[in-house]
C-alpha cells in the first residue's frame, strides 16, 4: 500500500509585516548612529570650545589680578569675559556671573588665584526623535594662578644643593618625579641645628633677607608648627639670585629639635610642599664669614625653591616612624687554620657588630676591608657581590676587619639617633629669584600666570587653591 506525503506550503500571508519591522529597527539604528555622529559630536565639539575658551578666560583674569589696578583696573570677571567671548562661538558671557577670585587678591596681592566656569546649550537635531530633549547644557571650568615666578610660600626647612643631604643631586635640573629621601641630623647641620628657618620677614623677629652680619633672632616650636602648616605664613617670601646675576638671600638659621615639628610635618604627608633651597657653599657665620657646606652656618643664602610631594617623615630608628637599616659599624672577627683556596662569607663572623647571616646583600655596603690588615689582593681575593673572600696565602689564622652599613628607608642612616629622614618626590625647581633688580620699580616685577587643576599635587604650586 503506497502512501502519498504532501508537503505543507508556506503561507505567504503569515510573514506578512516582517519587512516594516525591519526597517523600523533599521531606522532606529540609523537614527541612533545619526544622533552619534551629529548630536553626541555637537556636544563633544562645544565642550572643547567652551574649554578652550575658560582656559583662557583664566589666564586672562590671573593676569588681570597680578597687577596693580593702575595698570589694569578691569575686574577679574570683565577680562575673563571678553577672552571667552573671543573663544566660544555664540556665547553671551555677560549673562552669569563667571570668574571667582577670593576676596582681597585680585589687584592686591603677588599671588593668587582665579577659577571661571562657562555653560552655554548645544542644540540637539535628531535626539529629540529618540526622545531626548532638543537641547543639552555644557558646562566647563578652569583655574589659573599668578605669582613672582621665584618667590614661594614655603615650609621652614631648608634643602641643601648637591647630594650634601641624601640620595637626590639637588640641582635645577633634577627631574620631576625624581624620588629622594634627605637626612636632618646635627652631625650634617652641627652646633644643634637641624635645618629650619626663620621666615619672619619683620623686625624684631626678622630672619628672611637679612644682611650678613645681622644678629639672628631665634623662633620657638609654635611658631615653626604654624609655619610647616603654612598658618600664618608671612605670604610670599622674595630671592634675590639669578644665574646671571647671583644676589645673595641671606636667611636666618633656627636652632633647636622638637618632635612636634616633625609630628606636624609628618600630618602633611601626600601634599605638595615648596622648601627654600639653599648653596651651602655660601653659607656665613654670624660675623658674615663664609663657613661652606661643612661649617656652622648663622644664615643660610637661599637661591631657590622646590616643591616636593612629601612621601613621609622618618624621626627614629624604629617602629612605625623608624627609618630602620644599620648606620656604619665596624666588624671584626677571626678565623683559625683557613686552608689555601678556602671562600668565607662576611655574613658569618657573627656577633653584634657583624652583619647577620640572612642580610639582604643587596642592601649591604661594605669599606675598608682588610685581612691580617692588608687590602684585597695581597693575600686574598674579594668579591664585592656575593660579599666573601678567597684566602690565597698559607695555611693559618686570619684577621678579618670592615666597615658596613645596611640600607633602611632612607639608605644607610647615620649616627645620630636624633635624626630625621623625609621621602619626597619632585614636582618642580626653581631657582632664581622674583626680585632681581632690587632697585627697580615694583611694576618690573613679573609676574608668573599659569593653568592649574587643584585635584592634581603640585600643579597649583603651592597656592591654596579651593575647589
């Protein structure tokens, strides 16, 4: 018996409206890509013309305020308006009120600050189709800064040119980012000085260029804490050098220790801090004697300054705060009946003033060696890397004696258990001073206008800068 199969025909009405469907999805898809292109790329196009436009109306009202208002007596908010009109296609800047300087800078002070925002509405073509609104608002904002291009508002600790202090060569030219650790002890500073300032800039206190036989005024504690925290600062502190022209700055030398001065440095850890930099070569005694970088100096000769991004402060050997690792220490040791050819380790002559047999020799500095009191060569080799020596003389006993020192935080730490070590990275140097030309008039004094972001350290250099 046959059977007969007959194949089902597809329904040509069932797929009916599949097409409108397609192209409605299509068209979405169109429209989303136009709305991409042209609206989202609208928008995207005037937020860089409005950043363009407030980063120069910044720079333009900083300038403004950097003068006096003999010279310019536009407000921060006209001269920030006309550059941002200048910039921004169709904006009305007169409309809201832009540009904010802090109450008493503008025109009155060295430095300072400005911030401006700008908003302005981008029309939208084709997201309205997608129901969005038909327009969208773009806002922007900027901050600028002025000040004389080598004055600062610093902390009262000085940082000595070249590597007289730690691990970084104090120089113009020291990169930023540049990580460096520098030592503040009384043997590097002697006669119980440990590197601070005195930033009066008034009689009776004065201490910030002063001539060089003044009689120095000393400061207490307090007033140092106020300085590090930069609370009652005396404002911007002027330095007379230039490369062309070398003007000394002559600044009072602080002398005593206080933990609290530490401690309070210690809570400004993650900011930006400007230190006075100082050529120790320079440096005088109180009858105005040159006495250099070893002496014992009564006013050190500042040429600069330095921001630093202050990474920690180290004021002991120890614990949280210690700066660890082992300062110079002697080691002596024998061995009896060391054959010909035989290798020792340093690391096993053991007692308290060796170093232990797990040191990290990577962290180990080893001087002056010497076996049976002669150098490396005479009757042994010296391998400075796996740190042994390879007896070559006569079977016998063997003297051995060395320096060494290991690395903690701050490299290998002194002496002196009165030290402190702080870790900075570099932001920027600048040496030179905003007064060169000390006899001519104030308006000669440039001023240094520049963009700044206060969320990022040490951009604004210094300048306290609200968001």
């Amino acid at each position: 018996m046959m059977r007969t199969f007959l194949r089902a025909r597809s329904d040509p009405d069932g797929e009916r409206g599949a097409t409108v469907v397609i192209v409605a999805l299509a068209l979405i898809a169109m429209f989303g890509m136009v709305v991409l292109v042209v609206d989202v790329g609208g928008l995207l196009w005037k937020r860089r013309e409005l950043v363009n436009g407030s980063d120069a109306a910044a720079l333009s009202a900083a300038a403004t305020c950097s003068l006096p208002s003999t010279v310019d007596n536009r407000t921060a908010e006209v001269a920030a308006d006309e550059l941002a009109a200048q910039n921004v296609t169709g904006l009305d800047p007169t409309t809201a009120t832009n540009a904010f300087v802090p109450l008493g800078l503008c025109h009155s002070t060295s430095a300072g600050w400005v911030r401006v925002n700008y908003s302005q509405n981008q029309h939208l073509f084709f997201a309205p189709v997608l129901g969005f609104p038909n327009n969208n608002g773009v806002t922007t904002k900027a901050y600028a800064i002025w000040a004389p291009p080598g004055s600062a508002n610093p902390v009262p600790i000085v940082v000595y040119t070249s590597e007289f202090q730690g691990s970084c060569d104090i120089t113009a030219n020291l990169p930023p980012g540049t990580e460096c650790y520098m030592w503040y002890d009384n043997d590097r500073f002697t006669n119980s000085a440990f590197g601070f300032l005195n930033l009066n800039v008034s009689d009776p206190q004065k201490g910030w260029d002063v001539a060089k036989d003044a009689q120095c005024p000393n400061v207490g504690s307090s007033q140092r804490d106020d300085w590090i925290n930069q609370t009652g600062n005396p404002g911007d502190l002027p330095v007379h050098y230039t490369t062309t022209n070398p003007v000394p700055t002559y600044v009072c030398r602080v002398s005593g220790l206080s933990s609290s001065d530490w401690d309070t440095l210690r809570d400004r850890v993650g900011d930006t801090i400007t230190l006075p930099m100082d050529d120790c070569t320079q440096n005088v005694d109180k009858n105005g004697n040159v006495v250099g970088c070893a002496g014992t100096p009564d006013k050190y000769d500042i040429i600069g300054f330095i921001d630093f991004e202050l990474q920690n402060v180290y004021d002991q050997a120890s614990g949280p705060n210690g700066w660890g690792g082992v300062s110079q220490t002697t080691c002596k040791g024998s061995v009896n009946n060391v054959d010909p050819n035989t290798t020792i380790s340093l690391l096993t002559m053991g007692g308290g003033q060796c170093p232990a047999a797990t040191t990290d020799l990577s962290k180990l500095h080893v001087s002056n060696l010497t076996v049976n009191n002669q150098p490396p060569g005479a009757t042994y080799t010296y391998d400075a890397n796996a740190q042994t020596i390879t007896w070559t003389g006569t079977r016998q006993k063997i003297n051995i004696q060395f320096d060494w020192s290991l690395d903690g935080n701050c490299g290998p730490p002194p002496g002196n258990s009165s030290a402190v070590c702080i870790k900075v990275k570099t932001v920027q140097v600048r040496l030179g001073g905003s007064n060169p030309c000390p006899s001519c008039t104030p308006l000669s004094n440039i001023r240094a206008v520049k963009l700044c972001d206060p969320s990022v350290a040490g951009s604004c250099n210094g300048i306290n800068v609200q968001p």
